[in-house]
C-alpha cells in the first residue's frame, strides 16, 4: 500500500505508549494496533484530529504516500 502510516515514529518521538495515546484520544488498543501496524483500511478524520492533538503534530507527520 503506498500510503504509510508512520504512528510508532510520532509516538516514539513524544515518549508516549500506545496505551497511554489509546486512553487520552478514546480510541480501542486494538483499534489503534490495526492503525499503527498500517492493516486499516481507513481512518476517520475525527480520529486523525485527534489523535494529531494529543501528539501535537500535523496529519503529514502521521501519513506519508509513496508511490509505486
């Protein structure tokens, strides 16, 4: 799939676990692990937005395309 999802770089960059982004967003770990694993089909804004608040980053820094 060229669009990447690049969640584990961001959480390792704000020193935050799964868990804890799982809490303070509102969204399943499971949820969350089908994202950050790249399996999701797609993704709401809603939960773009927020899990972009809580990280405090740009969508960009979450999505990345490359193409084939």
């Amino acid at each position: 799939m060229p669009i990447i999802i690049n969640l584990d770089v961001m959480l390792a960059r704000r020193k935050m676990s799964l868990t804890e982004l799982s809490e303070r967003v509102g969204i399943t770990m499971s949820n969350l692990s089908i994202l950050k694993t790249g399996k999701a089909k797609a993704i709401r804004l809603e939960t773009l937005e927020a899990i972009c608040k809580v990280l405090d980053c740009q969508p960009g820094d979450i999505l990345e395309f490359r193409g084939e």
